[in-house]
C-alpha cells in the first residue's frame, strides 16, 4: 500500500476506535470497563496505541471499598476482647468502648450514643475530610453486643458466640439480689444457685442460670448459645425465646425443674461446648490461639491509650478549655489543647510517646486507628457527659423531692439559652451519710420563645426526656420577670394548675438586687449621685491616658454600675469612697495635661463641681455603708446549700440593721463632715447656696426673716433623701420577701419549733398535713410531738433544718422520727439562692 497519496490524519487514527466505544462494539474487560489502553489497528492497518484513560475519583473509591471490604470479611472485632467494666467506672468504660475502631477504620458505636459509623483514623487534615465526604464505610462490622440474653438475636454468629462467652467468663451474679419475687412475692432463695452433692454436704454453684433485666426472666447460657446446633434440642424455657418468667412460677416448683434441666442430654452436650470454647478462647489453647492472644495485647493497648486520652478530656472539660485548634496535626502549636497537653504528656509517659510516634510515622494512605481525630474528641465529651447526666439523675431519684430552677440569657450569637437546673437534698453515703442541699445542672434549651406558657411547656418536656417526675417536684425557682413569676398566665402558675405542691419561691438573690435597684432611684438625688459614679468610669476609660493618669494618682481602679449584678455597684461606690481625693487630683491633671474635647472638658469640670459638694460627701459615707450590708447579705444567699430559714433569718437580720441604719443620721453626718474638712470642702449642703424665696407678708401680718438656715437644708437633705431611700428599701424587704415568710409560717412546726406552745404545734402540723397530704400523714402530729419533748437534752440548740436532719440521721432515730424527716426535706425546696 502506498501511504506517498494518503496522507495520514488524526480522525483516521482515533476516530474509529473512538466511535466504536461508543457503539458498545469494544468489549470490555474482565473488570467490565473497556480498555482503551490495548494497541489496535486502524483502517489503515497500522497499530495505535490509543491515550490511557484516567479513573474518576468516585471509581477509585469504590474499588477501594470493595477491596476493604473483601479484606475485612471474617475478621474479629478488637472490641469484642475488651474487659468487661464495672459500675464504678462503666462511664470511662463506655467512652472506651464506643471509641475503638474496626480494622475498616470505622468506629462500632451503640445505638442511644451514635446513629452512623464514622471515620476514625486519618493522616492528614486533609485526608479526613475527603474521608468524611466519602461517607460511612460499607464494612460487615457487628453490632456490639448486650450481655443480657433477653436481647440476644435469635441465631448467633460464631464471632457473637465468642465474644459472649468471654465476657460471661467472669460473670458471677447473686441472682438473690437482682431477681425480682416470684408469684407469691417471695425473694429467690439461695439454694437455688447451687447443687448439692448426695450427702449434702458439698454444693456447686450453677454456673449455667443467668438473669435478664429486659425479660425479667430466667435464662440457661449454654443452650441458648449451642441448642441450634444440637439435633436434639431441649424443651426447657430455659431455652426459649421469652426465657423462665419469674412472674408466673413459684420458688418450690424449681426446686425439681432446676435438677430436670442439668440431667437433660442436650444440656449437659451444650455444657460442654460452652466450657471447650471458653477454655479455648481464655487459655488460648485452640487452633487460633496465637491469634486471640495477640488480639488480647491489643486490647489491653488500646484500652491504655483510651484510659489517658480520658484523662485529658475530663481535665480539659472540668475547666471548660477549648479542645480543638486550627489544624488537627502533631507537633504544630496551632492544634488546640487536647493534641498539645497530649505532646506534653508524651514526653514523660513512654506508652504515649511510642503511640505518637507511630501517628507520626504514619504513612500516607495506610491505616491507624489512633483516636486523636476531632469526632473521637467529640464522643469521649458526649459520653462524659452523659454520664455525669445518669449519676445526676440517679441522685436525684434517691432523693425523691426536688425544685426546678430556671434562666435565661442571651449569648453573644443573640441565642436565648434557657438552663434547667434541679436541687435535691442528697444524701452522701460516700461522706459519712452527710445529707446535702446540692443544685444540679440539667441542660441548655435553646429556646427564644418568652411567654409563660411556652416556658413552663418547654419545662415539662425537658424533664419528662430526662425521666423526671413532676408530681415529685415540691418548688419552683425563677426571677422576678412577669412570665416566670406571674400569678396568672406565669410559668409558676402553669405547673401549679399540674402540680399544687411546687411551691413557687422567688430568686432570692433577685429580689435583693431588685430592692436596691429601686432605692437607687427613689428620688432624683441618689439617681445623680449614681449617675455621676458611672461617668466617673466612662470619664478615664474613654481614654488610655486618662486610665494611666488615674492609676498613677490612685493605684486603683474604678468600676462600672450593673444593674443586674449588685456587686458591681458595691464595688464602684467602695472605690470613689476610699480615693475621692485622689481621683479629683487625678480629674484636674487631665485637664491640664492631656488634650480634650470641649465636651470632655466639660464633663471633668462637673465632676470635680459635683464631687466637691458636701451632698456628695454625704451620699459617698451613706451608700458605701448600705450597699456593703446588701452584699454581705447577697453572697449568703448565692450559697446553693443554705435552706429556707437561713434565707429568712438573713433577711429579716438586713431588715433590723437597716432600720438602725436610719436612726443613726448624725453620726453620718459627723463622719461626713470629717471628710469634708479634711478635703477643704465646706460642710453645708447645696440648697444653702441656692437663692433664698422669701415669701409675701398678709398686711397685718409681721415681716420675718427666712426661715431657711442650715439646720433647716440638713432635715431637708435627711427628710427628702436620706429617709427617703431607707424607707424604701425597709419597705421593699418587707414586701418583697412576704413569699418567703409565708412559707416559713407554712413549715413553722419544724422551723420554729421550740419557740411554740403544744396547741400551736398541733395546729400547724395539722395545716402542713393537709396541704402535703401526700407525704405527710396524721401520725406527723405525734412525731413532731414526741421529737419536742426530746429536743432539749437530745439535741444542740439554735440548730438549722439542715443541721436537725443530719443529726436525727446520726443518732439513728430516722425510723422513728421518719415523717419529720420528710418535712424536712421538704422544707429545703421552697428557696431558690440563685
């Protein structure tokens, strides 16, 4: 053939293999894609090596899920060889068990902690996140599975088998205390865990019975393990899907059926089987011996790495640090606390730094489980947590009585989170069964809704999810706002209508923060007074210079009114109080050094006009003083363990030092007058200087002279001030706490007890019977009766709720005084400390 006349072109090499392709006239491969890579000829005879196709990144993740797939067919899972953990430490246990990855890289977690499979091994941040798109992996890896037989699946793998024969392996359950009464109501007798020889002498205890808490049945461990493969199976129910009901059967009949089942044939083949497979698996002297030994070393190492990856997320948690940083890498400072406080542990524990170097080492591609990835970090905190959660719950369910408490605060992203809390009186059997007021916290809602009924709904279903009772709630604890404490349509109304014995009491750290809010502005004086405490602070901190003028003049900081937290005023007025002189020094060097606005000179020429006065002298001695008793009185109760006579007794303390507060008018202004002289300000007050109005005479009355001296500006300044603002905070003690003496009238037999006569106790037992009827009974009367003739040489005097509760319970007399006992934790949910 002459190619001199035909001159080649691209179409005529490539077109017809191409076209051919498309035509399905290719055949493919044996991997059913067509290789387009093999030499060919064209038309013209002429063999062409066609260009290689490159695979799409979806085909190469498949193919790489089929060959995991087909390598991992068969193989065990490391955590089926993990140690069984106890109660005591079944929290960090379960953090370890759903942490630990099949060989396919993917975690094995329990259904309640974790829906999907993740990845848990990556080498790069990048590779975790094209892991993470690639979804779950497809591996055949078993559920984890329970040891209760009741939930058992119907047919056993080998690998299930295994794994529960060596988990019952050290299984040795007095089944007299966790099987319930039979159908008489009597408790399973302990003859029947054993066997007695013929003499009766010897007994062997069966090994074989186990209980299930799902069922409430009883089970036989080997038949239901090995009966499906016997030709022969046994009847017994025992061996049976629903188990030996304990509610239908009585003690006596088993004492012959326990014998029948032991003498079966298939019982005794199945026995057999169990021991040959549990002594295999355990001495590791089967076939695969070498291999459960080596899956052995590699739990306990695995178990070890989790045990210190624990540690350092409960350090972490416990001081609410941030986990993560900007990359998930080693040795980079910008990986957050958990990798770095591990890099440091790494350098004195041997285990953890021969763990890193292999993460280190770590080849691209090839597979690690090493735990360290943000979704591990992420799952050890969920199942701290809930843990935390459960032990809550379980005390508070041995306590019975509890209060919830509530608030709300937007953060910074404008979420409205709502805290629910629940306080409980616990009884501490770890700290000599000491009982203890304790407020636990529940959980954040993020919840934006703000009436009354919305929230107490959103209340109700937060703790029934938690499995909380709420005709066991016996207080309600919220703010002062109008939707929590409203009579009407609040939220303390609306869990009354479902339950009258939550008793609401108000805030009572709120409620003390309201009152001095109120008397700060009972008359336009003390609201400027306050005012010009607050510009103060805007005043130098407006400025860095300004700030490091005051420090230098001062050596102090000033601080800025809050309205919601009162300690803040007290420690802005304590300040100007104690460096007034300091702080006008250091107001008149910023005028003459620093360059201000025209409007920042005015405001530092007022300030220094106003704090110049004696009025503001005056106000400085006064305030300092009451806002000090307000504190000390606030941070008793901010206590979360004071009960509800030291809330009452503390307040009616502040109202008595208040009222002699008012009395002592001149030795404030003697005080006052000290200061003035000392700072060269003159101790009269403003409305001296103001011009006088004299008043016009009738003809035939006498001209007078004015009336207004300086005695008269004094009783003005403490009749329209100062009286002013004591009567207002006297009144609002009075009337904003009426609640809480309503309800120490309520429980007066037991916070008052020694101060009433016998016909007043008789009364009062009588009401708080009839209103907590059902806890309390008739026989509280005689209780309370019989515990005050007793009182005076038995127990110390002066003694609070708290301190008589532990003190019945130290001297053991809880069993006759039981109903006063439970008034009085009762009693400890009415107060909320905020």
């Amino acid at each position: 053939m002459n190619f001199s006349h035909s001159p080649l072109n691209i179409l005529d090499i490539l077109g017809p293999p191409l076209l051919a392709a498309q035509n399905g006239l290719v055949r493919p491969t044996a991997t059913g894609k067509c290789n387009v890579s093999e030499p060919r000829l064209n038309d013209l005879g002429v063999d062409v090596m066609l260009p290689k196709k490159h695979k799409s990144g979806y085909q190469k993740r498949k193919e790489r899920k089929v060959k995991e797939r087909m390598q991992n067919e068969g193989r065990q899972l490391l955590t089926a060889f993990f140690p069984k953990v106890s109660e005591t430490n079944s929290g960090a246990g379960a953090a370890a068990g759903a942490a630990v990855a099949s060989p396919d890289g993917s975690s094995e977690d329990e259904p309640e902690v974790r829906d999907e499979q993740r990845q848990d091994v990556f080498e790069s941040s990048e590779e975790v996140g094209e892991r993470e798109k690639e979804g779950p992996s497809e591996g055949n890896a078993e559920e984890l599975l329970s040891e209760d037989p009741g939930l058992w699946p119907d047919k056993l793998t080998a690998q299930q088998r295994e794994t529960l024969v060596c988990r019952l392996a050290s299984e040795s359950v007095d089944l007299t205390k966790v099987a319930p009464k039979d159908k008489e109501g009597k408790a399973f007798p302990d003859y029947l865990q054993y066997v007695k020889s013929a003499n009766g002498r010897e007994k062997i205890r069966r090994d074989w019975l186990i209980h299930s808490d799902s069922t409430k049945a009883l089970f036989c461990i080997p038949c239901l393990l090995f009966s499906h493969e016997q030709t022969r199976q046994s009847k017994s129910a025992l061996n049976s899907k629903d188990g030996l009901k304990l509610s239908d059967i009585k003690w006596q009949k088993m004492y012959r059926k326990f014998p029948e089942h032991e003498t079966h044939t298939p019982h005794k083949q199945c026995y057999v089987k169990w021991k040959s497979l549990q002594h295999s698996l355990l001495v590791a002297t089967g076939v695969d011996g070498h291999l459960q030994k080596q899956f052995q070393t590699e739990a306990e190492k695995h178990t070890k790495i989790l045990e210190r990856l624990l540690d350092v997320t409960l350090h972490l948690a416990s001081r609410n640090l941030a986990f993560r940083g900007k990359t998930s890498n080693l040795d980079d400072v910008h990986n957050g606390n958990f990798l770095g406080t591990l890099e440091l542990l790494a350098h004195y524990d041997p285990f953890l730094h021969e763990h890193l170097e292999k993460v280190r080492q770590n080849k691209k591609g090839s597979r690690l489980t090493h735990y360290l990835s943000p979704d591990t970090q992420n799952e050890f905190i969920e199942l701290c947590g809930k843990r935390v959660l459960n032990t809550i719950l379980k005390e508070r369910e041995d306590a019975i009585y509890y209060s919830v408490i509530c608030d709300s605060t937007p953060d910074i992203s404008h979420t409205e989170q709502n805290v629910l809390l629940v306080r409980y009186v616990h009884h501490d059997k770890e700290d000599s069964g000491v009982w203890k007021i304790v407020e636990r916290f529940i959980e954040f809602k993020d919840f934006h809704k703000k009436t009354g009924q919305e929230i107490s709904k959103m209340i109700l279903e937060a703790l029934q999810s938690n499995g909380i009772p709420l005709q066991e709630c016996r207080g309600q604890g919220y703010d002062n706002g109008a939707n929590m404490s409203g009579k009407v349509k609040g939220v303390q109304a609306q869990i009354l209508k479902v339950n009258p014995l939550a008793t609401f009491s108000p805030c009572a750290s709120h409620t003390l923060n309201l009152v001095g809010v109120h008397a700060a502005e009972s008359c336009p004086e003390v609201a400027t007074f306050f005012g010009s405490v607050n510009r103060l602070y805007n005043f130098f901190s407006a400025s860095p210079e300004r700030w490091a003028t005051l420090k230098e003049k001062t050596g102090c900081s000033l601080h800025r009114l809050s309205d919601t937290r009162w300690s803040a005023r007290i420690a802005a007025v304590r300040v100007v109080a104690a460096h007034l002189p300091s702080i006008l020094e250091a107001l008149e060097c910023v005028l003459a050094t620093c360059s201000l606005t025209s409007e920042a000179k005015s405001e530092a020429n007022g300030l220094i006009s106003y704090f110049k006065t004696f009025d503001a002298i005056v106000l400085l001695a006064v305030w300092v003083k009451i806002l000090q008793c307000i504190e000390n009185r606030n941070v008793i109760l901010q206590a979360g363990d004071i009960s509800l006579d030291v809330e009452a007794a503390n307040i009616k303390a502040l109202q008595e030092e208040m009222q002699a507060f008012r009395n002592r008018w001149d030795s404030l202004l003697a005080e006052a007058s000290l200061v003035a002289q000392a700072m060269d300000v003159p101790d009269h007050f403003r409305s001296e200087e103001r011009r006088k109005r004299k008043r016009k005479c009738m003809p035939d009355e006498m001209t007078q002279e004015d009336a207004t001296t300086e005695d008269s500006a004094e009783n003005a300044f403490r009749n329209n001030i100062f009286f002013v603002a004591m009567d207002s905070i006297i009144s609002a003690l009075s009337a904003r706490f009426q609640t809480t003496a309503n309800i120490c009238e309520t429980f007066a037999p037991i916070l008052k007890l020694t101060d009433m006569t016998e016909a007043q106790i008789k009364t009062t037992c009588r009401a708080l019977a009839k209103i907590y009827h059902m806890d309390l009974s008739q026989e509280f009367e005689n209780e309370v009766l019989h515990f005050r003739t007793i009182y005076d040489a038995t127990f110390l005097k002066n003694l609070s709720s708290l301190e008589l509760l532990n003190a019945i319970w130290k001297m053991q007399l809880q069993s006759i005084f039981g109903e006063l006992c439970i008034a009085l934790r009762t009693g400890f949910q009415q107060v909320e400390a905020g």
